[in-house]
C-alpha cells in the first residue's frame, strides 16, 4: 500500500494545527512523568469540561460525561449519545505507565562515602541507555497513618538530579568483550544520591545525613520507603527535535502519546452519537497483572454501573459487549533508517505517514497476537478513508527478530471487535523517544473519527 507523506499533502492551515497541538501534548507529557500524575491531570482537564465522578451522579442519561477512578492509577471517562447502550460503544484503551527506573522497598545504602540507591527496572528497557543521563526522583511515600507525602526532586531549574554512573572507557575493555545483556547487571544499577556526611554519626555517616534531609524535607523515615511508589525517570522537559521542529524527544511516549491523543479525542467529541470510553489503564510494561492493569475486573464493573445508572439491568453487557467496538491504542514501531535491517520494508510504518493500524501483533507464528476480523479492519479503513485521516499499516519488524504484544486481548475477550491501531515511535523504550508530528495528530484524529463515526 502506497504511503503519502502528510508534510507533502497536508496545508499550512492545518499544519498549524498540528503545532498547536503537539505544543499541548509536549507540555502535558513534561509535568506528568508518573502514572499518578497523568491520572489525576487528565481528570482536572476533564472537570473543566464538565465532566463528574460517576459516585455522584445516581441517574445516568443522554449527553452525561462521567469518569470513574481506580486507586489513583486508573481511569475510565464516559461520554453517553445518542445510541441505546445495547447497541454497543465505542472503547478505546491505552496504558499510561512507561518504562522506568524504580526503587528498591529497601533501597538506600551507603559505599565509598557515597549514598545509592538499590533500583529495581520497570518494563522492557535496555539497560545501558539510562546510565549517565539526568534522572528525576518522583513518586508518593504512603505512611501508617493513612496520610502521603509527595516527592519531585529533579525537574525544577535548580533542583538536584540524581545519576547512574557507567564505566569509564579507559578501562573498559573487560566491558567491551560482554553482550550487552550481559554488561549491565541490573544490581549494578545503582543511583548516586549524596555524599556529605553526618559527622554526629560514627558510621554510615553519608547515608544517615540522606535520610536526615528525608526526613526534614519530606517527613519521612527510612522505614516509610517501604510502602513508596518512586521512582527514577529521565529529567527534563520533552522537545522539539530536528531543525524543522517536525519531530518530539520525550520521555513516555509508549504509551503516553496514545492515552492523550485518545483522551483528548474524547473530550473533544461533543454530542456523540455513540456511546464512547477512554481507558487508560496501568501496568502494561509488566505484563498487566494488577488490580489497575487491563485485566483488572475494574472495566467490567465499570460497564455494570454504567448499566445500572442508565435504567439497564446488568445482564445487558452481553449485548452491550458484542455490539462494541474497540481500539487497543498502543505505539508502534517504524522504520529506523540506522537499524533497516530489523524491518521488513513493505510492511513497515513509516514517520510521519500517519496513525499506524496494525492488524497482526505477538511474534513468531502471531504467538500471542489477538487478532482482529478482517471485517472489523475493513470497517476501520473505511471511516479513515472517508475522513481523510492519514493512516497506514504496520507490524512490529521482521517476524523471528521479536515482536509484542499490547492490551487488545482483555477486550477481545468479552467478544468486542478490537483492533491495535496507534502512533509510530522511534528508539522505543529508550530514556527519549521520537515521534513525528504528523503522526501525533494523525492518531488524535484517528481516535476522533473513531468515536464519532457510526
Ligand atoms: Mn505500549
Ligand atoms: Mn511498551
């Protein structure tokens, strides 16, 4: 399939748009770098919309925008239209944790006069990329007393960044001679957090001054860290890249660009006449196995108050469900000019050639992959194509290289067509990850045309 270039075919006046745009989300992206974060600034944005907690609202009607929250680490928003609900609605999930460098439970120590911190690596990453980079210490320190204590130290101007050393190459030749998955043990992970000491103290001087300026910053002891959700994350803010500010470096776009552009999606659909969802769900780097991840029951009960509140009797999420149609939005991978060997170019995505629909997704023999009806992407296709949203098909590189897989499998389960439909990203996984702007806004449209569209 012939892909166009949306820098060619697009005009100024909806360029412009795409600036705009892309300025919003690099904003969004740099202040919410935690899933708690992103969470709760999505349900603000939301609020000035005139979105409710579905707890207060006991009837649920035509026109109602609602969001229902899971342990501050979940969400689901709602909008209802026109459309009975046993006629189906319009899902879209997309997971807003990313790959991350997370502390121990137990996780400071003291070595050479130095203070480090033990880390323990969330999701899929390659090691070496997040050593000598700048990292941000965020998260929330849950005490015995019910009550939190909220730590950022890394991304203000002045602030203090926190770093894990590599070796140097002068005498890094043993170094050299190991694969790479071997030259980086995850116990040598260890980030530098302080090295004055605490000349009251008689030994661990280093570490006992660190948890002195815990305590009298945070209030908080050693022991609390037990019960912390922190963690490490590249510092900084996200940026244009390239000299024609046609591209975004930033940190957590897999699968940050897919939970803003769907729930932006979605607070922009007014009067819809479907029934339409935004998920954004937690726990994808790791397998989605929690109480807040896609398999949680969380979505399901979700749909029975929706139900319920609505005058419907529970029994109707089998109608409900398999009337729905769904899009699992996750990122995707396309074509790396330094790395051409990895794809398999006539079914590769390309930047800036639009939202990416991938029909197959696992590896090896589709192993794992959930995959969708060719009905169901004849579908999708057609109200791209009817509303000129730049699309194009994707796959995940050459088929034995490795492959992955996404959320779509949680959904298709309750028997509602779903398909993996996303934005293109380049060093994925990496500290910054690259997209193309075209891209970014072609996805938002994507996902617009999608609830919209009957
Ligand atoms: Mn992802
Ligand atoms: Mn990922």
């Amino acid at each position: 399939m012939e892909r166009k270039n949306g820098w060619e075919i697009w005009d100024e006046s909806k360029i412009k748009e795409v600036f705009a745009y892309c300025e919003d989300y690099k904003e969004f992206l740099s202040i919410n770098k935690t899933v708690r974060k992103f969470v709760k600034s999505c349900i603000e944005k939301s609020k000035e919309k005139g979105f409710k907690n579905i707890d207060e609202l006991n009837v649920i009607k035509k026109g109602d925008k609602f969001y229902k929250i899971n342990k501050g680490k979940e969400v689901i928003f709602g909008i209802i239209g026109d459309k009975k609900l046993t006629d189906g609605c319009r899902f879209i999930v997309a997971h807003t944790d990313c790959p991350r460098i997370d502390l121990k439970t137990s996780p400071l120590y003291e070595d050479e006069n130095i203070a480090l911190f033990k880390t323990y690596y969330y999701g899929g990453i390659k090691k070496y990329q997040w050593l000598t980079i700048p990292l941000a210490l965020c998260g929330v320190v849950f005490l015995k007393d019910g009550t939190f204590k909220e730590i950022e130290i890394g991304e203000k101007d002045n602030d203090p960044v926190f770093v894990i050393t590599d070796l140097l190459p002068h005498l890094a030749k043993e170094q050299y001679k190991k694969t790479i998955e071997d030259g980086f043990p995850g116990e040598s992970l260890n980030a530098f957090v302080g090295t004055v000491p605490d000349k009251s103290k008689d030994k661990e001087k280093v570490k006992s001054n660190v948890l002195k300026i815990l305590k009298e910053y945070y209030g908080i002891d050693e022991e609390d860290l037990v019960s912390a959700e922190i963690e490490l994350v590249p510092a900084g803010k996200s940026k244009d890249a390239g000299i024609d500010k046609s591209m975004i470096l930033a940190y957590g776009q897999d699968d940050r660009v897919c939970s803003y552009t769907s729930f932006t999606a979605l607070l922009n659909s007014y009067n819809p006449i479907n029934n339409i969802f935004c998920i954004l769900v937690d726990q994808e780097e790791i397998g989605s196995r929690g109480s807040t991840s896609a398999s949680s029951s969380f979505f399901e009960y979700f749909i029975e108050e929706v139900l319920e509140k609505s005058g419907y009797s529970i029994l109707d999420k089998r109608k409900l469900f398999e009337n729905s149609k769904a899009i699992s939005a996750d990122v995707n991978t396309l074509l790396d000019p330094n790395f051409k060997d990895a794809y398999e170019p006539r079914n590769a995505g390309r930047i800036n050639c639009g939202v990416v629909l991938t029909k197959i997704t696992g590896a090896r023999g589709k192993s794992g992959s959930t995959e969708p009806t060719g009905e169901y992407v004849a579908y999708i296709r057609k109200i791209f194509d009817k509303n000129n949203v730049l699309w194009q098909p994707g796959e995940i590189g050459k088929l034995e290289l490795g492959g992955g897989g996404t959320v779509a499998s949680y959904f298709a389960r309750y028997n509602i067509d779903t398909v993996d439909c996303g934005t293109g990203v380049l060093s994925m996984h990496a500290p910054f990850e690259l997209t193309g702007k075209i891209d970014v806004y072609s996805t938002y449209e994507g996902y617009k045309v999608f609830y919209q569209e009957e």
